[in-house]
C-alpha cells in the first residue's frame, strides 16, 4: 500500500489527509469531533477513512495523531484533554474496525515532525514544535528523530506550572489534569478567552479579541500584552532547557501574527545567554501540518 492517511483528532475538529508515495495531497477534510463521546469519536475517524479509501479506490496504512498519548504500560490514551479519549484502548478500537494496524502518536510530535522534515524547521538540528489551540502541547524533534522519552511524554510542555508567576496571573487557574497554573490554562484559545473573562468581566472568544485589539480596544490588547508575556516565559524555559535552534508554533493562536516579533523580544530577559539565535516561526504546512504529520507515522515506500 503506496497510499498513506493521516488524521488528526483534535478537541475541536477531526482532519483527514491521504498523501500518495511522493508526499503529494489526494485528499483532505475535516468534520466536527463528536463532544465527548467515545463510541460515535470512534465512528467518525472510521468513517472517514472507509470514505476516503472508496473514493480513492485503494486501502491505505494509518496514522492517527491524538491529544494525549499512548501508555506504554497498558497501551491506553492518557493525558488527553479530550477527557472522553482518557482510559480507553483507542488503538485496539480503531485496528479492530478497519482491520488493520494503526499508528498512534501524540498530536504535538506530529505536529513537529512534520515542520521539522520538510516545514518551517526543516535543516535544523533541533526543533520544537508548539500547538496552541484547543489544547497546549509540544514536541521535539533532534537531528531528524522524534523524541518521546522514557516515559512517553516528551515535550509535554502544556503541563508544566507558568514560570515566575506575579499578581496578573493570580489565582492560578485550575487544569483538567488535576493541577493548577498549567501552561495550558493560559496559553490555549480557551485559557486566552478566560484570563480576558477574569480581568475585564467579558467573555469573549480568542479570535474576537484579537480582532479588537487590532481595532484599538484597550482591554483586548492588554489580554494579548499578558499573553505575551506568558508566552515568553514559557518559550525561554524551552530554550534554557533544549537551546532549540528553531520554534515552529502552530494551532489557532499561531496565526497572531504579533507574536512572532513581540514574544523574541520579551523572551530575551528570560534566557541564560548573553545571545540568542533561536528563532520562532509560524508552521510552514499551516493547520495541515500535525495531519501530515500523523501519515507520515508510516514510511513512504
């Protein structure tokens, strides 16, 4: 089988792509994920690739890149912050309805795997990649090899507390996971939307903020300035920690095209160096990048 499929399963959205044995797109789409339902997430991913193979008249090896990531003690998603994922055998389901194996990785190393081979980070010997989104992850990439750890979560960057907290980020808002003050819980479009609710009585969504930051609003752009600043603290962590020589964001946040001037220049005092070379680059491949990322879990050949 030359044909691959990739999907993303996002909290959000489910994204197909079928790449042929040169890279090449057959076939994209995408469907809204069912909202915490199991059995019908299930359907839906299967359904997309029974569709997807008819229409293209040939069976096909996949890759399914998750939020969260695969036990290696018990082969169960966890970590997820699509919680209706967390605890169940995803991958067993899924070969067991299309009848096949299927390869499973977490979202954000797809995600970096693919701007680091041949997107944003390609030539570089160290990568990582960020989703800001839904959710918040990460992924590293050395010398063109995925890192995933010992223990399965490298570049779970999403969980690690704020760095260096101060007065504007209190109370430290509670996380799925069971802590408080993730990254996550500042740093994805729902974290965005909440810390505008908390300090200017408003909810509104990540994208309408920063349309009205754009348009002057005084309260919107000080909600973009903090996020920011957090976001600076979080990359610097990175760099004091990895010394990437590329960062690739992706996700929804990733298109604030502000963030690609203000957070290099905010990150600067953060850092252990007396220089910086680290560059940060929006992704090469877009939204399509954790997707391609997912079907190239499989070779080519």
């Amino acid at each position: 089988m030359s044909l691959r499929i990739g999907i993303d399963l996002g909290g959000t959205k489910i994204e197909i792509v079928a790449l042929a044995a040169d890279g090449g797109e057959r076939l994209r789409r995408r469907i809204p994920t069912p909202q915490g339902d199991y059995p019908a997430t299930l359907a839906a991913v299967a359904g997309l690739v029974r569709q997807a193979e008819v229409e293209l008249g040939a069976a096909a090896r996949i890759g399914i890149g998750t939020p969260g990531s695969l036990s290696p003690w018990n082969g169960l998603i966890r970590n997820a912050n699509s919680t209706c994922l967390n605890g169940q055998p995803l991958k067993q389901d899924l070969e067991a309805l299309l009848a096949r194996e299927i390869r499973i990785a977490n979202d954000a190393d797809c995600f970096a795997a693919s701007e680091a081979f041949d997107g944003a980070g390609a030539g570089a010997q160290s990568v990582f990649g960020v989703i800001l989104g839904t959710g918040v992850g990460g992924g590293i990439v050395i010398k063109g090899q995925l890192l995933q750890g010992a223990n399965g979560v490298a570049g779970e960057w999403g969980h690690i507390p704020l760095p260096l907290p101060d007065t504007t980020d209190l109370p430290l808002p509670p996380c799925y996971c069971g802590r408080a003050g993730c990254l996550e819980t500042y740093l994805s479009g729902p974290g965005l939307a909440a810390d505008h609710a908390r300090r200017h009585g408003i909810q509104l969504d990540a994208e309408t903020i920063a349309g009205a930051a754009a348009a002057g609003d005084a309260a919107c752009e000080a909600t973009l300035q903090r996020y920011e600043e957090r976001l600076a603290r979080g990359l610097a962590m990175v760099i004091n920690l990895l010394d990437p020589e590329v960062i690739v964001l992706g996700g929804g946040l990733s298109r604030l095209s502000r963030l690609y001037l203000s957070v290099p220049q905010r990150w600067a005092r953060h850092v252990f160096s007396d220089g910086i070379r680290t560059v940060l680059r929006p992704a090469l491949h877009g939204d399509a990048s954790g997707v391609r990322g997912a079907a190239a879990l499989w070779p080519a050949a």
